[in-house]
C-alpha cells in the first residue's frame, strides 16, 4: 500500500506546504482515489484492518469505507452486468430465430384454425396433404439438381420444334415432347467434363435413389406414427383428465393462438368423451344383423359400381374407332383433341360416381367415425359423413383417396417425366387453398365428433401399401424387361434401360471393388434371401420391443391405477381417525366433586342391630 493516510504527517502545517486550498483539496482527492484503489485490491479481513489503522476520524473512515464498497460493488454488478447481457442476448437471438422458423412453417396457422374448428378428423387431411407437398418437393430438388440441370447446360434433346398452340395446357404433349418436362428431352451422352458425368447413369440412378428414399420415408413414417398413435396412446392415460390438466401451451400468449388452442382441446376433449359413450352402447342382436345386411348391401353396390366403370373405361380405351393418330401426324388438332376423350371420361367417372356412392352411404349407419373411414377407404371410393339436410360435413374420405391416387401417377410417371413433381406441386397448393376456402364455406363441424390421431396412420399406410409399391412394380417392369425407344430418351438403343449398370460395370477393371460388388453381391440371390431374413428378423424383434412395450405401459397404468387405491384407502383411514379424535374430543365427563359434606340423616344410615 503505497499511502495509508489521507492527510500530511501531524507536525507538517499545511500553510508551510506552499499550496493553495484549491491544490490541498485536489491532492487531498488524489490521495483518497489512490487508498481507495489499494483497499479495493485486499481481501475482506485486510481491508477492515487497514481502514482501522488510518490516522483520521471516524466519520472520515466511515466514508473511506463506503467509497470502497460502492467500486467493490459496481465491479462486480459491471463484471455480472456483461454476462447477464450476452445471456440474455443469446436468449433473445434464440427465441427470435424460433420465431422466425415459425413463420416459415407454412400454413400453420391456418392448420391451427383448421383444427380448432373442424376438429383433428378434417385436420388430419391438411396435414397428410402437406407433407405429400414436402415429399414432391424433396423429389423435384433432387430431379432438377442431378438429371435436369445438367441436361439444360450440355444440350436439351431437341430433334424438331413444333409451335405451341395452347392445347398442350391439357394434353401435355405437342410443343411439351421436346422439352426437358419428359422422358424424351433427355439424352444419354456423357457430358464431357471433369469427372465425366454420365446421362444415362445419373438418370437411373436419381430415379432409383429417389425411389428407395420414398420407400424408407413411407415405412420410418408409419412405424412412427403407429408406435404413437396405436402402441403409445391407448388406454385411460390418453382420455381427457391428462389432456385438461397437461397439453396446454403456456408460451401462447397471443389471443388468436389462444383461441386457436381452446376451442382445439374443446373439440378434442368431446372426441375422447364421445368415443368412450360409443363404446358403452352395445347393439342388441337383432339391430347388429340388421346393419350388417345393410352394410352387405351397401357393399354389392358400390363394388357394382366400381367394376361397372373400369369395364366401360376399359372399352373405351380397347376401341380401335376410337383410337387416335396423333404420333402420326403432329400438326392434326382433331387428333390431339382425341386424347382428351378418355380422360373425361374417367374424370367424369369420378364426379358421378362418388355421388352415387354418397346416395347409397345413406342406409349405412355407422355410429363411430372412424370407422366410416376405414370402411370407405379400404375393396372401393366412398363417403364418410351421412348426408343431411343443410350444410354438408367435409368428406375425409373421398378427399384423401383423391391425395393418394395422385401421388400414384406421380410416382408412376416420375420416370417418363422427371418434372412431374412440379405440377404435383403446384397442383397440392391449388388443392390446399380451394379445399380451405370451400372447407370455410360450405362445410360445417362433424356433429359426430372422433379421435382421429390414427387415421394418420392409415393415410400413411395406404400410401405405402397399395400405391408406392404398386407405382414401385410397374417402373421396376419399365426398367428390366421393356424395350426403350430407340429415336428419343437416354436408354436409346438399349435392350432394357436396366443394361446402362451392365455397361457401366463392364467398362470398369476386373479389380474394381464396384464390378465385383454387383457381380458377387447384386447379382446373387442369395443376397437378396438373407436381406429378406435379416427384415424379417429385425421385424420380428421390433414387434418384440413393441409387445414388451405395450406389457410395460399396462403394468405401469395398473401399477397407478393401485396407487390410486392406495391413496383412497388411506385417505379414508385418515378421514375415519380424524372422526374418531373428533367424537373424543367431544366427549366431557361430568366432574365429580369430592368436598366432604355433613349428612344430618347419619342416624338413618347405621344398622339396626347396633
């Protein structure tokens, strides 16, 4: 410590110093600056010392003393100052780039406003129609990046330009032929560059890589949402009291998100009650027969119907008369315009006939929701909701079959026109805004409110099985057994588009740890058996896992169902001792009192013999 004093020594007069007031004050200051800068610097116990020992009165240290505490304090109030205010930084970027996530989740508030007035049977549609959006749109990144890109910067296969002349808008062919959107704008040069980019291998192998993605996205996501919506949330633990008391959302602090989430739990809760009073009302015999022989009836007619119209669009398509010649000549309009003709058809067909089906849904009566459902989208078309008088209910249904027959001819013609996506794309926006507004509109609530968390899964699954792999057999056909065109496409002048591998493969060394993976592995079928096993083993030990599971999620909700009793019982104990202290505590014996008295009558109370 250089200076412990904040005045000269007691024998030095201050005149004798030669300074002005102004001067002693301000050396005074320095002084006391520099001692308060030393005592900061000491541990707590040398500090209080150190102020003891200064040769100045008390109200002097006293103030020494306070000068020091408040630079001791806002050292340390500055220090935690600076990490409060990264922290808090940091907070406030991490909620703003949530926020900003949030907005570019799309349409989720419209899904929100969605559920909370449809409830979540209407609300699995839009969901199940986004992510098939997601889906196309993943496809059309990796098509555009990998096979049309590189087409368009090497050369388009363009032989010969025929003029547009507006009816390709609906036929697709005409001025669309020669364009990269198909099969036929594609070459199977090998682009010169630095590696070589090969056409005919990035075409296959885009498609088939896009096709294998589809394929493990489509079983990932039905495991999971089976895992979730049939192994996970059955039972009583999935009923209303959880959902009352543990799924509201207390970082909603906007009031139109508010009312969004209240009238969500409201229609969720009534879907949860009004299954568990359908469980409860048992048919009698007599009234189960009768609808089943009105379902049976219902069922011989729509399949009627059904094979009424694939025979009359298979004549339709059979007939030579009606056969047109427009790969003959280009330029006839009569010829294009034919190409319509079926496709009306079968368009009128599915105007007409899910109409129809509506009429016949009438003598069926189905008292759970779900089920009409699953019973209309499993052999044919058909309707969910009962028609009445008034504003029509939103047909789930109809709706969804109409997302998965799309989805199938995208996946089917995703080979013959790697662009396709693009107007599934397009065409799902369109059908998502249309389906609102006329949803808004036309439609009212369900009045037969359900849980709908598993239809998901059925979407899911019927996407999977029997549209992707049947889309899946028919390209896999395409590729190993037909011939391709030998005037337009990649595969020109190959026996099946699948011999571009065998070329690829031959053309590398013998050596090459590619050729002799598919000539030893790829080619064998016995790799293909023990892929085979190795599935179904490890199908077998998740059904396993799923079992012990669900064996787990019974014992535990039997184990709180015991706890439950346990807590009854002793609270009744309780309650049955308390009445007991109570009925004690009430009870007063009369007080006795044992102060002697003198009996005048004590003659009469001695024996008569004495």
């Amino acid at each position: 410590m250089r200076r412990m004093s904040v005045f000269p020594q007691h024998d030095t007069a201050l005149g004798n110093l030669g300074l002005t007031a102004n001067e002693i004050r301000q050396e005074t200051e320095n002084n006391t600056s520099e001692l308060v800068s030393d005592l900061v610097n000491l541990s707590a116990g040398a500090r209080f010392e150190a102020i003891r020992s200064l040769h100045v009165p008390f109200n002097e240290k006293k103030t020494i003393r306070n000068r020091v505490n408040s630079v001791k304090l806002s050292k340390t109030i500055l220090a935690a100052d600076c990490g409060q205010q990264v922290s808090r930084s940091f907070r406030r970027f991490r909620v703003s780039l949530a926020s900003a996530m949030q907005h570019l989740v799309i349409w989720q508030d419209t899904l929100k406003e969605i559920g909370g007035r449809f409830g979540t049977s209407v609300l699995s549609y839009f969901l199940f129609l986004k992510w098939l959006l997601q889906f196309n749109l993943f496809s059309l990144i990796i098509n555009f990046c990998f096979i049309t890109i590189p087409q368009i910067v090497h050369a388009p296969n363009i032989s010969s330009i025929t003029g547009f002349r507006g009816l390709e808008l609906l036929t697709g062919v005409g001025y669309f032929n020669k364009t990269v959107l198909f099969y036929g704008g594609y070459n199977g040069e090998v682009i010169v560059s630095k590696p070589a980019y090969n056409m005919q291998l990035a075409y296959f192998f885009t498609i088939a890589a896009y096709l294998v993605l589809c394929g493990v996205s489509l079983i990932y996501s039905t495991s999971r949402s089976f895992q979730k919506n049939f192994a996970l949330e059955t039972g009583p633990v999935s009923g209303g009291a959880w959902r009352l008391l543990c799924s509201w959302d207390f970082s909603v602090v906007n009031e139109k998100a508010i009312q969004y989430n209240k009238n969500n739990l409201a229609i969720q809760l009534k879907e949860s009650l009004s299954e568990r009073l359908q469980e409860k009302n048992k048919m009698s015999r007599s009234d189960r027969i009768k609808h089943l022989s009105l379902h049976l009836l219902a069922w011989l007619l729509s399949l009627g119907l059904a094979l009424g119209s694939c025979a009359g669009i298979y004549f339709l398509g059979t007939n030579r008369e009606l056969a047109f010649s427009f790969s003959h000549d280009p330029s006839d309009l009569g010829a294009e315009a034919s190409t319509l003709l079926l496709p009306v058809v079968v368009s009128l067909f599915n105007l007409i006939v899910p109409l129809l089906y509506s009429l016949i849904s009438k003598i069926e009566s189905y008292s759970n929701p779900r089920a009409k459902i699953y019973i209309s989208i499993v052999s044919v078309i058909g309707t969910m909701c009962i028609q009445s008088l008034g504003v029509p209910e939103f047909d789930i249904a109809r709706n969804v079959l109409d997302l998965i027959y799309g989805q199938t001819l995208a996946w089917i013609g995703i080979y013959f026109s790697p662009l396709l996506p693009v107007m599934q794309v397009l065409k799902l926006f369109i059908i998502f805004y249309l389906k609102k507004i006329s949803l808004s509109m036309n439609c009212q609530p369900p009045k037969h409110t359900g849980r709908a968390a598993q239809i998901q899964t059925v979407f899911i699954a019927l996407l999977f099985f029997p549209s992707f792999v049947g889309a899946l057999s028919m390209v896999a056909f395409t590729v190993w057994s037909l011939k391709p065109s030998d005037q337009c496409g990649p595969f020109q002048g190959l026996n099946t588009p699948f011999h571009t591998i065998f070329n690829w493969t031959h053309s590398l060394p013998e050596t090459h740890w590619v050729r002799w993976i598919f000539e030893n592995i790829l080619r064998s079928e016995l790799f293909y058996y023990l892929i085979s096993l190795i599935v179904l083993v490890i199908t077998y030990f998740l059904w396993q896992i799923t079992r012990g599971r669900k064996e787990l999620i019974k014992t535990l909700r039997e184990q709180i169902v015991n706890e439950g009793k346990d807590k009854a019982f002793l609270l009744n104990k309780l309650q049955n001792l308390q009445k007991e202290r109570r009925e004690m505590a009430s009870y007063r014996p009369q007080d006795f009192d044992q102060t002697p008295h003198f009996n005048p009558n004590w003659m009469n109370t001695l024996p008569m013999d004495m």
